[in-house]
C-alpha cells in the first residue's frame, strides 16, 4: 500500500495551478525578477515526516517569515517581559509597512509588522564577529536541519530602496524604543529576510512549533513550550496582516507570509506547512498560498477552532490483583490535560474509603501536560488521606517530580510488572 498524502498534495497543487491573479513584490527590484509560476507546497507531520510536491527543492527568500522566529529567538535570549517592553502583541489592521506605532506607548503594535520586526531584530543575540542576521540564519539553520545562506542579491536590491523600512528605523530610534545606530538595524533585519529556504525548511521548521518545540525527528526541544505558544499566538492575531480576520475564519491556522511568495502555518499537535507561489494579493500574501491553505484547511479538518476532542478516555483497565484484593490498578492511557485529569479524579473519587493499595501506571500516557501532572498530585495526596497507600508508576520518566506536592514518594521508575511482582511478594 502507497499513503494517498502525495497524491492528494499534489492533486490540490494542480487545483491552483491556473489561478494567474496578483502581482509581483516590485519594491524590492531583485524580487520583480522571480518566476511566477513556481509553486510549491509542503506538509511535514509532527514526527518529522515531510511530503512536498510541485517546486519543492527551489529556494526562495523568507522574507517576512522570519519575523516569528527572530521574534521566539529574542524571546529565548532576554525573556518574555524584556520584548514586552518594547513590542507589543495587538493586531495593528493595517499594512505590514505602516509608519506608525501605538498612539497610547508609543511602541510598535506587535512583531510581524515591520516596526516590530525591526525593534525585535535589534533583540536578538549578537557578538562582535556574530551579527544578528548570522544568529538567526543559524537558529533557523537547526530547525531546517541543514545549513542555510543568505541570498546576497535580494539583499542588495533590497537595501538600496529599503526607504521606507529606513523611515520607520528613524521613527523607532526617534522615540527611543531603538537606541543603536537605525541605519545597521535596517539593515540587518533584511539581511535576516535575505536567507534562502525552500517549502520543506518552512515545513520542517513549522512542524517543531507544532510539536511545542520539541524537533520530531531528533527529540531535541529547540524551543520552550511557553515561547512557541506566544510565537503561535501573535502568528495567528497579527500573522496576516490586515488580512488576519479573514485568515481565522476560512483558514484557522497560526500562519504567516512574506513577500518573495511564501507561506508557512503550524497547526499545533497536527503539522507544519509551507506553500510558495510568487505572485501576491494586495495584503501581501500569496494569492495561490491562500488558495491551498484554504483547501487544506477545509479539506482536513485544519482549523484551529475544530479543536482537538479529548479522546474521552483516560483508564484504560482497571483490575484488582491478588487474593486479598487489597491492590487496585489502573492503566492510563492517552494524554492528560484538563480534560482528561477531570475525568481521572472523578473515577478515583468512587474509590471507596480504606486502606487499599492504589497503582496508577502512566505509561502509555503521551502527553503530560503540565496541569496534568498538578492535578494527578493533587488526587494522589487526597487519596493518601483517604488511607490508600498509593503508587505512580512512571517507567518512561514522563514526570519531571517524584513526590507528591505533600511529599509522598509515589513515583516508582520501573515497569509495571516489575512493580507489581515485588509487590505480591511482600
Ligand atoms: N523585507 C521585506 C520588507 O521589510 C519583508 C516584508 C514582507 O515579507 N512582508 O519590506
């Protein structure tokens, strides 16, 4: 058997094939010399598994889509509160090249329009001989799994007429919110929109925001899960500029664009995917990229709104061991968040008043959330006042902790029936 995936990627990619309307970014010289009609597109799922059909090894500038990762980059350097300080997260409604802050502060509204990517660029981590830009081409190098470069020539052209980005330099060193020299910012930050990916990096990349950081195919957290869920969420208000509304509903991706054609969403817990079509709508963003995203979105269910239904099951068995029948076990499986903890707690509380002894092995969980972990403590505690003795078997070290928020050393690191033989020896 051959997965359907490719077939169906490339069917939609044929589906927009014919759409010929938009425009060129002419600003930029160098990028009104693209080929219109490359298009591309990638889905990468979670694990790290990519499928990419169309013009899928071209390499385009990121342009805009870096502003994200610079942004998580900043965030990972100073901390959340420090960029706070100077970027702002509300959607601004209007062109991402606006020469405007917020009137109440003063700041740039939020880091996807250029006033906020230019303030978050001078943010990012740098040394003498390691410029930002070089930063985060190394940052986003890791994410992509390989090693990428600058594309010299859309930088040249872009800074010779990069007048307007060099207004709002000024207006930003004006009011104090840039204190460096505005000129060598500017410029840094389109050498940042300079480096070259293709549709796979982009799928690649955003597939790690969908698995909250962690990077499927090595294992490796690049990121905290606290950084991708702010990253996600100025995408998803501010990542479609003033199209950002009309992008919710009919698409319901955190998703943004830029302007050499490309796009890229991460729907958290599902996948990453990247489109590139050069020609763009009067926002900004790519007319085809729009076209697939939507199809994509309808077609599977991608919305973010459709949320993910709790599977509605937490205990997978539940068994009383031994003669004495004074030893419970439960056999957890799925993820536990809110949800689903509710649910366990409720199902332990019918547990009658005694001494019994309570085994509850995660396991087979997937995912422990953190209010998952806080509340299985919490039902441990309650059920140790209640006279159980009780015992968390955690053989995959999902927990982080091995005591009880009362202190009770519940977490037991060995199988279950390992566990349970000792057990009945006693
Ligand atoms: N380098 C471009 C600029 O600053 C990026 C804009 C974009 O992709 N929307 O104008």
């Amino acid at each position: 058997m051959k997965t359907p995936v490719p077939d169906y990627l490339q069917h939609v990619l044929a589906q927009c094939h014919s759409n010929q309307l938009g425009a060129l970014a002419d600003y930029i010289p160098e990028l009104a010399q693209a080929d219109p009609n490359k298009l591309a597109l990638a889905l990468s799922t979670v694990d790290g598994t990519i499928y990419s059909t169309g013009d899928d090894e071209v390499e385009f500038t990121i342009q805009s889509m870096s502003k994200p990762f610079a942004y998580a980059l900043a965030i990972h350097h100073l901390g959340l509160d420090a960029v706070l300080a100077k970027v702002g997260v509300e959607p601004s409604g209007e062109a991402f090249n606006q020469i405007a802050l917020d009137k109440n502060n003063n700041l740039p509204k939020n880091p996807m329009i250029n006033s906020g990517a230019i303030t978050t660029h001078s943010l990012l981590p740098h040394e003498p001989e390691i410029s930002r830009a070089e930063n985060l081409r190394r940052f986003l190098s890791e994410l992509a799994e390989r090693e990428l470069s600058f594309d010299d020539a859309v930088y040249a052209s872009e800074v010779k007429t990069a007048f307007r980005n060099k207004s709002i330099g000024y207006m930003l060193r004006t009011v104090g919110v840039l204190n460096e020299d505005p000129d060598e910012i500017v410029n840094g930050y389109i050498q940042q929109c300079a480096i070259k990916v293709t549709v796979k990096d982009l799928a690649k990349m955003a597939s790690v925001l969908a698995n909250g950081g962690v990077q499927g195919s090595t294992g490796k957290r690049i990121l905290s899960r606290a950084v991708v869920r702010q990253m996600l969420s100025v995408m998803m208000t501010c990542g479609m500029y003033d199209a950002a509304g009309d992008w919710l509903t009919t698409v319901g991706i955190p998703a943004k664009s830029g302007v050499a054609g490309g796009i890229f969403g991460a729907l958290p817990g599902q996948v990453g995917i990247a489109v590139f079509s050069p020609k763009l709508d009067e926002h900004g963003n790519s007319v085809r990229g729009v076209e697939i995203f939507e199809r994509l979105s309808r077609d599977m269910g991608l919305h973010v709104m459709e949320g993910t239904p709790s599977a509605q099951t937490i205990v997978q068995r539940r068994y009383i061991l031994g003669t004495k029948q004074n030893v419970v076990v439960y056999e957890l499986r799925g993820v536990l968040q809110f949800t689903e903890s509710e649910m366990l707690l409720r199902i332990l509380q019918d547990e009658p008043i005694a001494n019994t002894c309570i085994v509850l092995d995660i396991t087979n969980i997937s995912l422990i959330h953190e209010v998952g972990a806080r509340m299985l403590f919490e039902g441990v505690d309650r059920l140790i006042e209640d006279g159980h003795t009780v015992y968390v078997i955690d053989s995959e070290k999902l927990l982080e902790q091995k005591h009880s928020h009362q202190g009770h050393a519940v977490v037991i690191r060995e199988e279950l029936e390992v566990f349970l033989n000792k057990l009945v020896q006693q």
